[in-house]
C-alpha cells in the first residue's frame, strides 16, 4: 500500500453518499486526496536505512535526538502508541466535511439536507472508516472515529 492510490478520482469514486448527494468537484476531491497523502505519510515515515541508499541524501537534515519527527495532533491517546489514528483523523474529517458542504450548498441553503457532520452514520466518518485502515492499518468503529473527532472538536482552542 502507498500514498499513491489515493487520487481525486479515487477518493470521487469512494465517496459513501446517498443517491441525492451531490460529489464534490474534481478539485475538492484532490484536496481531500492531498489530505490523505500527508497522513499517510506521517503515519508511515520512511525507514532511514532507506534513506540512507537514496542519492539524495545531501537533502536531508538530522532532526535533533530529543525531537520527535513532526508535531502530534491527537489530544487524547498520545500515551498509547497502538492508536495512530486519532492524529490525523479531525484534519481529513474536516477537509471532507468542507468538500462536501461546498458541493451541496445549494440543498442546505434551501433545508433540504443539514450540513454534513460528524455523526457515525453519516458519509464523513464511514469515509475515514473506510480510508484509516489503508493510512494506519487500523479499523476503529465509526461509533469511535464519530466519538474521537468530537472530542476532538471539544477541546480545540476557540
């Protein structure tokens, strides 16, 4: 599995929607793709020993031993090294949700649907169900992917 399956068309084509929801444009898709690749890559750093035979080596720069590689983002579970998937779950919700409230502006305009959200039933979080054990090799419940971007959403400075 690599970051490279995840493209516009991909993400248009598995998109969980209801008959009546409209897909987002191409270009929404491929921010939502884009969002993907960056957790995938975090998820899933490159080993150094692969780094180590790249020609390009001259480009990389020793991060500093007491530093961890890049920022966590998850408020909740950092003691628990097995749950990689709340770090990046609240970024690729939101992208998805935007996408998705853009495309069907005009049915929420009028109140025939309620913006997209965090329920465990709606299309935002059986997508991440769907996209995280390709990310992290993990299966959360939507139930837990619903309550964690919640949680999360509950405790992010206002």
């Amino acid at each position: 599995m690599s970051e490279e399956v995840f493209t516009g068309d991909w993400v248009q084509k598995n998109l969980p929607l209801k008959q009546d929801d409209k897909l987002p444009k191409l270009d929404r898709c491929d921010q939502i793709a884009a969002e993907f690749k960056r957790a995938y890559a975090l998820a899933n750093p490159i080993p150094v020993t692969i780094l180590w035979d790249s020609p390009h080596i001259h480009w990389m720069r020793p991060q500093p031993p007491d530093r961890e590689p890049h920022q966590r983002t998850a408020t909740i579970h950092d003691e628990d090294p097995s749950r990689r998937w709340p770090e990046y779950v609240l970024a690729m919700g939101e992208v998805i949700q935007e996408a998705l409230n853009a495309a069907n502006e005009d049915r929420i305009r009028e109140g025939r649907i309620r913006p997209f959200g965090f329920s465990k039933d709606g299309p935002v979080v059986r997508f991440l169900v769907k996209v995280l054990p390709l990310i992290t090799g993990e299966q959360p419940s939507t139930a837990n992917v619903s309550q964690e971007l919640y949680r999360q959403l509950r405790r992010r400075p206002r």
